[in-house]
C-alpha cells in the first residue's frame, strides 16, 4: 500500500523503489465511469475541441483555441472579395447626364448597359440614369436650337434687330442728329471721333440740314458717296436757308459711311451747314437768307 506523505495532499503519491513506474498520466485523460460489473475502469484521452465547440462532456473549447482551416463563416457576413467592380464607363454616363452634355451621357449609358449585362460590372442603374439624361439633354437643346434658328430666320427679328442695331451705332457715332439740330464736327474729319451735339442757341460750328439713309445695297465708294452728296446736300440748301448756294456766305459739310462702317450697317449721311469763313454760328441759320 502507498501512504501520502505529509505535505501537499494534491501531490501525486510517490512510487515505491520495487515499483515500475507506469505510464504518464494525460492531463486531458477522462476517466470513465465505473461499470456496473466491477470491472477496471477505463481511460480514454481526446484532443482539445475548437474554441466554441463544445467537448464531449458539454464544457466549450478554452479561449484562443484556434478554428479548424476552412471552417466556413458565420451566416450572414459578407464576401467581400466577390463584389464585382464599380463600371466606371456607367459613372461617367451618369456625371455627363447631370452635366446636359446631350449625345456624350447618352452612348456612355449604352456602352455601360451591354458592359453591365451580365452582372460582371455593377453600376447598371448609373448607366441606365445616363441614358434617360442624355435622351432628356438632347431634346431640350434641339428644340432650343431650332426656336433659334427660326427667331434668327424670321424677318421681324431680322428687321428689328438691324433697327436697334443701327440706332446704337448712330448715338455712338454722334449722327443721331435730326435736321436742325447743332453739333460740333471733329477736329479731325479723318478721325471718326463721334459729332458732338450741342445747343443751336450758344456759338457753334455747324447746323443740320439733311439727315439721309442710302438705299444702295452695295458699298457706292467715294465717288459715289460725292454723288449722293451733291444731290442731298445741294439740291436742298435753298430751300432751307433762303438763298442759293453760289451766292451764300455759308458753305457745306456733310458725313457719310466708310467702306468699313458700311460692312457694319452705316447707310446715314448727315449734311451741315458752317461758314464759309469759318466763324462760329449764333443762332438757326434756317430761312436766314445767308
């Protein structure tokens, strides 16, 4: 018989030098249950279970048991690693869609369908959203450009813009003038500095009497412009101060478009009346008989 020293009573007992010791115990060992016909009992060893599976016994698995490979995951988490990639052709439908770039959304959103059919590429709604935007985009701006190309083509607009324009560049021009309104002319004659219109009743160089829209539809040169001139400018000077022109003490001036304010739409020539010894005029010269 084997006695337990004093000591730690948790101690395995020690063997007696006549005894062989046998073999090691397992820690892990579970010893079975005695049977019922007084046999030996018996001892079976298992290995550790995985952490959160439970042994035999029902006890879990020590904490940082690690699983076995290939132990699939919990239900319900994701695999991300079989997302397929965002198509980039549909995101770009999509930002021109939003942009109104017309036909460019509309074939990027066709290409990203046929790029998405077969669920390779995600992003089909991108592609779908490009394609409606483009369809969209395009039939606003036709209809936009058809409406102008028919404001454009209409003769109204054409003769109402020509009138405003045409208005604007006399004010800028200073022949604006009406007939006997006074002005001063430019230093220079050359300069197409603009006329200067001033009041009739303080000194002044010269005073409106012909204010004349050429109906020639091409340019008639200087030639020509002296022409229309003598006929404007001469015909009427009697009639307007009283005397004829070659027994007057009062000379003409008058302005006519360039070639280059011609290409603009200049048709107006204005004639004026000055003294032929260049002094200032006081007053109308109208019916004055000078």
């Amino acid at each position: 018989m084997t006695v337990q020293p004093p000591g730690d009573p948790f101690a395995a007992p020690t063997p007696r030098p006549d005894q062989h010791p046998g073999p090691q115990a397992d820690p892990h060992a579970h010893v079975s249950a005695q049977p019922a016909h007084g046999g030996a009992p018996t001892t079976t060893t298992e290995a550790p279970a995985p952490y959160g599976v439970p042994t035999s016994d029902g006890a879990p698995a020590p904490y940082g048991t690690p699983a076995p490979y290939g132990t699939p995951a919990p239900y319900g988490a994701p695999a991300w690693d079989q997302r397929a990639p965002l198509d980039g052709v549909s995101i770009a439908a999509f930002v021109t869609g939003l942009l109104t770039l017309t036909l460019i959304p509309l074939g990027l959103g066709i290409a990203g369908i046929v790029r998405t059919k077969n669920g390779a590429r995600r992003g089909r709604g991108f592609a779908i959203t490009g394609v409606v935007l483009g369809a969209v985009s395009t039939l606003v701006w036709g209809l936009i450009i058809a409406g102008t190309m028919a404001l454009l083509s209409s003769d109204t607009f054409r003769d109402t813009f020509a009138e405003g324009y045409t208005e604007g560049f006399n004010e800028s021009t200073g022949t604006n003038l009406a007939v006997g309104d006074c002005f001063e002319p430019p230093a220079d004659l050359t300069s197409g500095d603009p006329l200067e219109h001033v009041d009739c009743a303080v000194p002044h160089t010269a005073e409106t009497y012909v204010v004349h829209d050429i109906t020639a539809d091409e340019f008639p040169g200087l030639d020509g412009m002296d022409t229309i001139a003598q006929e404007q400018c001469l015909g009427t000077f009697d009639d307007y101060v009283g005397a004829p022109y070659e027994e007057s003490e009062l000379d003409i001036l008058y302005f006519s478009p360039t070639e280059l304010t011609w290409a603009v739409g200049d048709r107006r020539m204005i004639c004026g009346i000055i003294a032929y010894d260049g002094s200032m005029l006081e007053g109308s010269i109208a019916g004055s008989g000078r």
